[in-house]
C-alpha cells in the first residue's frame, strides 16, 4: 500500500505546484506593470525623499531634512491647508446636496425627463476636469456669466473676477469641484435610495413623520455604504486635486488656491528641488492614506 | 407610495435648477465661442451673428486631428494591455485562489489610494531612464501599471462571482486552465469587462497629469492634456480657447450620449467597487 500512496501523494503535491506556477503566470504581467510603474516610483520618491537632488548634478544625503521642510515651511503647509479647505467644496457640498436632490426627485417616474436629467447630471463627470476648468474660467471671469447673472438680478456690487480676488479664489475654485461631483453623488444616492424597502417609507409616513425625519430615520441610514463611498472617492479628490487649478489659478493669486498636487509639481520641476518634491509627494499619499482609512473603518463599524 | 402635492412640485423646481446650473457652464462656452474671435466676449448671450468660422479657425490652429490621433494611440494601447492583464490576473485570484493570493491581492490594495502625483517626480526619472520621455510612450506605460490595483480588483470581484461549479465541470471534461478561462470564464466575464473598457477609455482620454509632466511637446499628449497647450495659443481669444475647447469636449460627449446607459453602469459600479 505504502508503494502506492506515496507516489500517488507526490503527484498530488506535483499538480498544486503546477496549479500554482500556473496561478501565478496569469498574475505575473498585472504584478510586473504594477511593481514596475507603481511600486519602483513610490520605492524612488522615497530614496530620493532623502537627498537634496536638482535633477541633474551630484545628490547629498540630508536626511530628514526635506520633511522637516513639509510641516514648518508655511507655504507648504498652507498648500495642505487649502487642500483641506477643498474638502469642504468637494465633499460635503456634493454628498449633502446630492443627498437632498435625490430624496427631492426619488418620487419621479423613470421616464424620458427622468432619464434626460441623469444624462445631464452626470456630464461633468464625463468630460475632462481640465475643460471643466476652462468652462470656469470664463464663467467667473469680468465679463463672464457670474457677473452678468449678479447684474441682472440687482447685485452687481458683489461683481468681481473671482478667480483673481484673494478672498474669493479659493472658494470658487472650490465650487468647480461641487459642480463637477454634485451629478454623481446624486445619482448614485438614486440608485441606493431605489434599493430602501418602500414599506419603511410608509412606515414613518403612516407615524406622521415630516419631510426631515424620513430624511433622518430611513433615507440616511439606508444610504450609508454609498455615503461611505462618495466620501472616500471625494475626500481623494480634493487632496489631490490638480487638473481644476492647473488650468484656472495655477495656485494663484499669490498661493490663494495652492494645492499639494501643483506645489509638487512647482518644487519638482521648476524649482527643480527633487529631494523636497518628493517628500511632499510621500507626505501627501500618507495624508490620503489617513484620511481614508478612519472612513473606511467608520462605514463597516456603521455596518455591523 | 405616499407623498405630498407639495413636495413633488418643490422636487421638481429644485431638480430644474440644478439642471440648468448643470448646463449654464458648457452653454456659456458655446456663447462665448460664438462671438468674434477678435473682441472679448461678454457673458451668456446668444450673439446676433455667430461665428462658426471659430470653429474652423480652433480646429485648424489647435491641430486638433494629430492631437485625436496621438490619444487615440494612447488609448489603444493601454486599454486594451490592461484589460488583458487584470484579467488573467483577476482570474488567478478570483478563480484559481492562488497560493500567496492573498497576499498579492492586499499588496495591490495598497496601490488604489496612492495619489498620480505622490509619483509623478520619480516616474519623470523612471521615464528619462527608459529614454521615453516626451514620448507617448511615457504615459501608456504608468497608466497601463497605475490602473491595474482598480482593475484587477475589479476582474477579481467578477470571478469571485463565477460558481465554482463551472470549472469544476470543465475540468472534469478534461479541459486545462487556459482552454476553461478562454472557453467558458471569457465569455461571461464580458459585461464586467465591457464596463471596465468604459472606465479605462474615459480616465485614459481625460488623463491630464501625466501627460502634461511626461510629454512636453503637446501635440505629443492626450486631448485633455493638450488643453494647456490650447490655452497658450489662445491667450488672446476667449472665443477661440472655448471654440476648442469644446471640439476636445463633444466627442467624448457624443460618446457618452450613445452608450449613456452603459458609462452610468459602469461609474456608478467603479464608485462602489473602487
């Protein structure tokens, strides 16, 4: 017996093995890609964290030099605190706007208006963030739309050129990015409330609950995977925000709208501070990271 | 259902506002880009005689036919890499449940939060060192690796859905690994493939960081990153900046417009699976 187990044993040993080179030869190119454009940048942006490098000529190891520089250099660390001021224009706004409008319209029938305003909701998602940009500029620009709409309606002394005042860049920046994600949290919000048991609904109907305690005891509740979700992917958004400012401030005017993502990019290429630029790139992905997690954590306690 | 009078009108009004506010912006760009070249615009207005000369004038100016062929080239070669690597990928973890998959599929994880700018500094010098840079090819090799945490993710969450059953059956009759996943996993795995194809193409051609830090002649990049390009050029003619603004924009629009119930799908999946 014992002759014909073992050889029976190895080839059994021999097939997982196989099972497994196979497994992992169909895993091997995604792996390679990944290790070789997103794992050696990241492993690179680390090594060179620690050098002071203009790009070219001879590095010198500084140590920890480069994020001492991140948190005590104010405009660094206002560009981090712009990014988190984006939070606001990104996150809450759209996740609480896009909350209301999808109980507002939730009674609509699916039919052509129904479809026809989805379709229209999600276009600035579709197109690029850098046209959105260039719509925005124009929009806010003196003699833009903003102005003419303030005019007409009898307040034009609040008129200026948005983009270029100190007080009020950042926030319309900010809003660039509440129209851009507006139409996909309340779409999305569409989606989920569809799957809420109705019966609910007339539960707290037939308790003679009003408008907001529906809102509170049954839509919210019902929706806080997606909640979770529109938070987390704005929240990213925002703290890596780019294509919006590169092509409507530049971080301008003065650093009233400076962001990690082009002050990254300022320090790298034009200031040609590698050691620095990429430390606050490293900075940046831990802040994402840290942000990120605690939501993550907090939707699936929520969950249980 | 049970709802007031009240609140169905105030929902209605509410959604028109947004709906509007939703289209002034685009609107507004195809005000301005219809207003001669050669003044500066003034706000929303439909001009008394439209120039749609500008059109002409931003599509020839702008090179906007090389600017379409060099993201075209982009896309068709990193949507198509991709897909096909997270999906013997995803299969691998989805369906064999490799040994040390796990692992593997944490380590990928890992990659879905990392900002594109946390790497662009060192993907510049990864880039100069492969004698890329300035070339296409500098930015189809990082997307074709920084998307592959989402997709594999992604292909992984389909196969995982795939009863166990089926391979068991195909390899009872006698099948090997290749001949079932080309067989009888690809063919069901279409729609979550279809959808992914939709995400890849829609973040490739709106992909605007890289090309503008990898490529510096921007003939050479995507639309989208070509927009600063367009900017430059039109400095001096908001209707003409609009004009071609809004030629990059249509197509993806037009596109968006035919498949509209499939993008929907599929963002709305990639939201939630994301």
């Amino acid at each position: 017996m014992t002759t014909s187990i073992a050889p029976r044993r190895a080839a059994a040993k021999r097939a997982v093995r196989r099972g497994t080179l196979i497994g992992w030869a169909f895993a091997a190119p995604a792996l390679l890609a990944y290790l070789a454009f997103v794992i050696t940048p990241l492993l690179l942006g680390v090594q060179y964290s620690f050098y002071r490098w203009n790009g070219v000529g001879p590095s010198e190891w500084v140590g920890l030099a480069n994020y001492l520089r991140v948190f005590t250099d104010p405009n660094l660390l206002g560009a981090i605190r712009n990014a988190f001021v984006l939070i606001g224009f990104f996150t809450i706004i759209p996740v609480s706007a896009g909350l209301v409008l999808a109980t507002l319209i939730r009674t609509m029938r699916t039919g052509f208006f129904s479809s026809a305003s989805q379709t229209i909701l999600f276009l600035p998602q579709i197109i690029p963030l850098a046209a959105a940009g260039i719509a925005w500029s124009w929009m806010y620009a003196q003699t833009g739309a903003v102005n003419q709409i303030l005019n007409a309606v009898g307040l034009g002394f609040l008129a200026r050129p948005w983009l270029g005042d100190l007080q009020t860049a950042l926030p319309a920046v900010g809003l660039i990015g509440s129209w851009v994600l507006t139409g996909l949290c309340t779409v999305l919000f569409l989606t989920g409330i569809g799957k809420i048991d109705q019966s609910l609904y007339e539960a707290v109907r037939l308790d003679g609950a009003n408008w907001w305690r529906e809102f509170i005891t049954v839509t919210i509740p019902g929706l806080r995977q997606e909640i979770a979700v529109l938070v987390t992917i704005t929240v990213i958004a925002a703290l890596s925000s780019f294509d919006i400012i590169f092509t409507t401030t530049l971080g301008g005017p003065g650093r009233a709208t400076m962001v990690p993502g082009i002050l990254i990019y300022r320090i790298g290429f034009t200031q040609s501070d590698v050691g620095l630029a990429s430390a606050f790139g490293i900075v940046l992905m831990i802040l994402v990271l840290a942000c990120v997690l605690p939501i993550q954590r907090l939707a699936r306690a929520g969950a249980r | 259902m049970i709802v007031n009078r009240a609140e169905v009108i105030i929902g209605r009004i509410v959604l028109v506002i947004v709906l509007l506010l939703t289209i002034l912006p685009l609107a507004n760009m195809l005000s301005a880009a219809l207003q001669p070249a050669d003044v500066n615009p003034v706000g929303l207005r439909w001009p008394t005689d439209p120039q749609w000369i500008n059109f002409a004038t931003a599509f020839e100016t702008g090179n906007v036919w090389r600017l379409m062929g060099s993201s075209l080239f982009i896309v068709v070669f990193v949507v198509p890499t991709a897909l096909i690597f997270a999906t013997l990928a995803g299969y691998a973890l989805g369906n064999l449940r490799v040994r040390g998959g796990r692992f593997l599929f944490l380590f990928l994880i890992l990659g879905l939060t990392i900002p594109f700018e946390a790497l662009i500094i060192p993907l510049y010098y990864e880039m100069k060192g492969l004698g890329v840079l300035n070339t296409q090819w500098a930015v189809i090799l990082p997307l074709i690796g920084l998307y592959m945490p989402f997709s594999v993710v992604w292909m992984r969450a389909h196969f995982l859905g795939v009863p166990t059953e089926l391979s068991e059956a195909a390899r009872v009759d006698g099948a090997t690994t290749f001949q079932e996943f080309w067989r009888i996993q690809m063919p069901l795995a279409r729609p979550a493939l279809s959808a992914l194809a939709i995400l890849l193409f829609l973040w490739t051609w709106n992909q605007f960081l890289l090309p503008v830090v990898l490529i510096a002649d921007p003939l050479n990049r995507t639309v989208a990153g070509s927009l600063t390009f367009f900017q430059g050029q039109y400095s001096s003619s908001i209707p003409l900046l609009n004009a071609g603004a809004l030629i990059i924009i249509v197509p993806t629009i037009v596109v968006f417009i035919i498949f509209q119930r499939q993008f929907i799908r599929a963002l709305l999946q990639g939201a939630v699976k994301g």
